[in-house]
C-alpha cells in the first residue's frame, strides 16, 4: 500500500539546534518526493522537493532533504533552527504520473523555544 | 508564485444546513483542483479531484451526494457540504494545478464546524 510515515509527531527544539524530521515512504515506482509547511494559521507551502538527480535537496529557508532510495526515505534537515520554523512540516509522495495523487505523511508539529 | 484562495476562511452552521465553499486560483488557469479534509493533528486526506467542465472523482468512502463539487471554470471549484452534521466539522482544504506544471497549490483552508 502507498504510505508515508513521519516517525516524530511532536518535536520542541531550542533555537539554534540541529534539526532532522524523518520521513520514510512505501510506493511502488518512481516516486517524486515533497516537503511542506504550514505556519500557524497559513496555508500549507512547498518547502522543497525531489524530482530527479542529486538526492541532496536544497529549499527555502536553509532546509534540505535528501532522498536515500534504499532506504525509502527523505529526511528533512535544518542546520540552526529559528524560533520562526514553528510550523507544522508534511512529507508527502506522488508517482510521476500526472494524474498520480499526492499522498501526505500526518505531519510533525515542530515547535521552537526562543 | 500560484495563489490560491478560498472563501470562506471558517464557518459556522446549524446541523442540517448547506454550507458552500470557494476555491479560486488567482493568476493561473486550473485545469485540475482537488479538495483535501484535514482532522486534528492528523494527515490531509483526499476527498475528490475535479477536472474542469467534468464531474469530479472521488476517493473511496467519500459520498458524492453530501461532498458537491463543482468545476465550472479554469479559476474556480465550489465544495458543498449538504445537510452538514457535526461530524462534517473539519478543516477543508482545496488545491489547484495549472495546465502547464505538474505541482499543486494550496489554498488556506476553511474551517467548518457544525453546530
């Protein structure tokens, strides 16, 4: 079955702190690969995302993710979190087939302490 | 960037009452929109996916005769949730994709709670 686990519900981070959100997926082919935010009280946007080529994705706000193929998963990572990363991150799949429907991870609440 | 809107931003009705919602793209043509339910602290789950001038396809589980989804335009995509129960209450979320790119965009959200 086409999934997508996001293994921490809940992350509280100090700023400054490294930061690494796990995703893992389960979908039979080639698959496209998302990151999204949604800042409280906004509208989920599109961090990052993977296509094709260098598995090392880089996005906004000095996030990156890399897809590890063998191990079916594309862990978001942020150096030095900011107290305004407070938001809730979403990893999602698709196939890439146009008509191909996005599927979403049940996000992580990260919260940041300033 | 794509933007897209809806209308309106949350609402509140009466159980056994219509409650209508807009979606709109704003600066591009969408050939595609997909309507998305969200419950607390969980994933957003696909409800259906309309193709413009076409009767929209929903997902397994969802009954099309309570979700009404209409795509009349390039720009535009109504969801109507007919005789809305409290459990109706959730977060809708709509999306879009334009003819020429193969991503989505999303709109804010409607929160609906059914009283």
């Amino acid at each position: 079955a086409q999934s997508v686990s996001q293994h921490n519900h809940h992350v509280i981070l100090s700023e400054a702190a490294s930061l690494e959100l796990g995703c893992n997926y389960s979908y039979g082919g080639t698959v496209n690969l998302f990151w999204y935010v949604q800042y409280p009280g906004q509208h989920l946007q599109l961090l990052l995302k993977y296509f094709s080529g260098d598995p090392l994705v880089k996005g906004i706000k000095g996030f990156e993710a890399e897809f590890i193929k063998s191990k079916f998963s594309f862990n978001l990572r942020k150096p030095s979190v900011q107290w305004s990363d407070t938001a809730e991150y979403f990893c999602a799949v698709k196939g890439w087939n146009r008509d191909d429907k996005i599927i979403f991870g049940k996000g992580t609440r990260l919260h940041i302490l300033p | 960037g794509a933007v897209v809107s809806q209308h309106p931003s949350w609402v509140i009705c009466k159980s056994g009452t219509s409650v209508k919602i807009e979606c709109r793209s704003l600066d591009f043509q969408a050939t595609t929109m997909f309507w998305y339910r969200q419950f607390p602290k969980q994933s957003l789950m696909l409800m259906a996916t309309s193709n413009e001038g076409s009767k929209a396809t929903y997902e397994q589980g969802v009954e099309k005769d309570k979700f009404l989804i209409n795509h009349a335009s390039l720009t535009l995509s109504t969801l109507t949730v007919t005789s809305a129960h409290p459990e109706d209450s959730s977060f809708y979320i709509c999306s879009a994709r334009a003819s020429y790119r193969n991503e989505q965009f999303f709109g804010p959200g409607t929160r609906l709670t059914v009283l």
